[in-house]
C-alpha cells in the first residue's frame, strides 16, 4: 500500500490518515526528513510551511501525489493555479480533518473556484512597472494562444510597450457603451492584431474623458471581450479614483499585484487598501515583486510578501533598458534576460494552469539560440504593421 507523509502539526489529521486503512503507512515529516523519507503522496500546510518550500520537499520526497492545504487567510481565486502551476493539488479552506481525509483518499481537491479568463494586474503605486509586467505577460502568452487581448485601463492608450496606431479608442464608444448596444463585430473591428496571437484593445486617447466611464460601463465591456477571446490581459494602472481600474478589480478574482521593495509604495497601497479597497471588498492578490534586487538593505521576496499580506507569484530583476523600451515600443522579454523570462514564465505558468492551457514553443525557434537571437534581432526592427484582427 501507499505511504503518506504529512508536513503538518494537526494530530487529528494524522489520526483520521491512520485510521482510514487507505495508506500502509502513514508518517509525520519535517524540512529535515523529507529527503530521507520515500513517500507516495505528500501532504503539507501553509500553516507550517510556505508553497515553495513545500514544492522542493515534494520532489525531495519522490512523492507522485501531492496535496497543499490552503488556510482562509492565505487564500486567493488563483491559490489553485498557483500550485497547480507546481504540480500540487490544493485544499481549500474551512474543512474539517474528516472532510480533507475523505478529499485526498478521493484525490478529489479542485475547489469550485471562478474560471473567468480575465486577468487583472494592479500597480501598489504608480511607477512600479505594472504596464511592463502585464504586456509581458500578454506577449507570452500569445505564444500558446492566438486569442490573448491586452488592454489598458489605467487612463493611457496602451502604447507603452506595443507599438500600435489606431484613430479609435474607448472614447470613442463611451456612448454606445452607456447604452450597451455594442456588437461583436464593432468590438472586432476596434482591436488591432499587432503581433502573433497578441490583440490589443486601444485605451483612452484625450485625458479630459478619464474620469468619464463608470464601472458598470467597463464591466459590461470586458464581458463582451472575455467572450471573444481565451485570454484577457488588464493593465488597471494604480489609480484607485478611476471608474476603468475600478470595474477591472470587481469584474474577475484573478487579480496580480504589482510591488518593489520601495517602502513607499507599501504605503500607497496601504491607504489605498484601507480607504477605498477593503469598502469595495476587493481582495486577495498573488504578488509579483518587480524591479527586484538582491541586496542586504532591502527587503527579500518572503518579507515583502509578508508586509503585504499576499501570497507569493514571482519576482522579476530590475533591468536598465526600461527608458529603450519605451522608446521602441517593445517589452524586456525582448532582452532575453533568463531572470526576467522565468520569472515571466512563472506567472503565465499560474494563469495557463487556471485555463487548462498547454505550453507550447514559438514557432519553432529556440529563442536562445544563435538564429533564434539573430531573428528576433531582425522583427524588432522592423514595423509592426497594424491589423484588424478580422
């Protein structure tokens, strides 16, 4: 039969394993024993033991299975994604020792959870990188999908870092989205094709119609959008007066939170979370650290995960060429910087997860490769010429 090993203090949980004759042995193990002790299924909490520490005891173990289980607090719509991305299934929150015994016994784990294909990335103040971070995102996955849409809600155009011209934008259809007569086909004719896979939906061109929209008006639009394409990708900026940031946060669950390891914008999103986030009941975010550097004098990812309260996605390394890209309209994917590319791996990896998406290679073409370099050399140079996408 089975072994199992559990990374918990719960001596109830241990009792209901033992008594449930399902495993022939049942075994308590800690960080100094899991590489010691062969087990087949493996079963940790966050209670005593983070996501990624528990990921590399899993593989020190050689467990085939295993099972996470997720505390109320430490629980998010993407906690599932989240793990899953890292082989490991999770268990929801608020179960009894009975009810989590009977789930894993079952290898039944998968909460019901929302699977909006809208994704929402939020700055925790202005300046963090959030635009950067969210077309990268949106550019990686356009490699698996020809259906992933960008788009900016954070009062620009969201010509940052994709290079696009278009006489149309949400100004434009600000009235027919008042009324909610907008048609597939207009909402077609208005996204631009500007890359392989990656759409881009333009934002708002004269500042004076910013703090025109309301949430209703937005939400009705990214549910017209999330209909029409696999994947939605929303800038939603750092501005928590804006009617379009607003609607971006109430309309999914998937929600990113963009950071550095500037104390300064702690305290922006702290005020923001307490005046305005916590009255909307806008909660749980998976963290991405940008612009991260290691360094003694700075907070490391676990500790900037802990002041804001959120579970872990990823870090990326702060790069010199942000002022380049915005020059040429392109993203630092385009740097090939293995640190920057992983980690952007790393949170697509959630997101596919979450959509049952498959990864697959672009085109081919070993992006690190000699020819692989020397041809994207080439496409960066040259225009990107617009495409309705129909």
């Amino acid at each position: 039969m089975r072994k199992l090993g559990l990374m918990s203090e719960d001596v109830e949980l241990l009792d209901r394993f033992k008594a449930s004759n399902c495993f022939g042995q049942v075994m308590r193990l800690d960080l100094q024993n899991t590489g010691t002790a062969s087990v087949d299924v493996l079963v940790g909490s966050d209670r005593c033991i983070s996501p990624e520490v528990f990921a590399s005891a899993v593989r020190q173990s050689g467990a085939e299975e295993a099972f996470y289980m997720v505390s109320k607090d430490n629980f998010t719509n993407l906690s599932e994604a989240l793990l899953g991305s890292k082989g490991i299934k999770m268990i929801p929150p608020s179960l009894t020792a009975e009810e989590i015994c009977i789930k894993i016994t079952r290898q039944i784990s998968k909460q019901r959870t929302s699977r909006s294909n809208i994704f929402t990335f939020v700055g925790a103040d202005a300046k963090v990188g959030t635009s950067m971070v969210s077309t990268s995102i949106a550019k990686r996955l356009a490699r698996e999908s020809d259906r992933v849409l960008y788009l900016s809600l954070d009062g620009s155009f969201g010509d940052d870092y994709v290079h696009f011209e278009s006489k149309y934008g949400l100004d434009d259809i600000k009235t027919k989205l008042q009324t909610r007569i907008m048609s597939a086909k207009e909402l077609q004719d208005i996204t631009l094709r500007t890359d392989r896979g990656f759409c881009v939906f333009p934002g708002v061109k004269r500042l004076l119609n910013v703090n025109q929209y309301h949430p209703d008006q937005i939400e009705y639009l990214l549910e017209s959008l999330s209909e029409i394409f696999e994947v939605v990708i929303i800038d939603a900026g750092s501005r928590m007066d804006l009617g379009m940031t607003i609607a971006a946060l109430n309309i999914t669950q998937n929600r990113f939170l963009v950071t550095t390891q500037q104390h300064s914008a702690l305290r922006s999103f702290r005020k923001v979370h307490d005046q305005i986030m916590k009255k909307l009941h806008i909660e749980g975010f998976l963290l991405i650290v940008n612009k991260f550097v290691e360094t003694s004098e700075l907070e490391g990812v676990r500790a900037v995960s802990a002041q804001y309260g959120c579970a872990y996605a990823a870090s990326l390394p702060y790069m010199e060429y942000g002022w380049q890209c915005e020059k040429e309209h392109i993203t630092l994917l385009e740097f090939r910087n293995k640190g920057f590319a992983d980690g952007i791996d790393q949170i697509a990896g959630v997101i596919r997860s979450h959509l049952g998406m498959a990864s697959e290679p672009m085109d081919g073409i070993n992006a690190h490769s000699f020819v692989g370099k020397w041809l994207l050399r080439i496409k960066r140079k040259k225009s990107i010429k617009k495409e309705v996408i129909y």
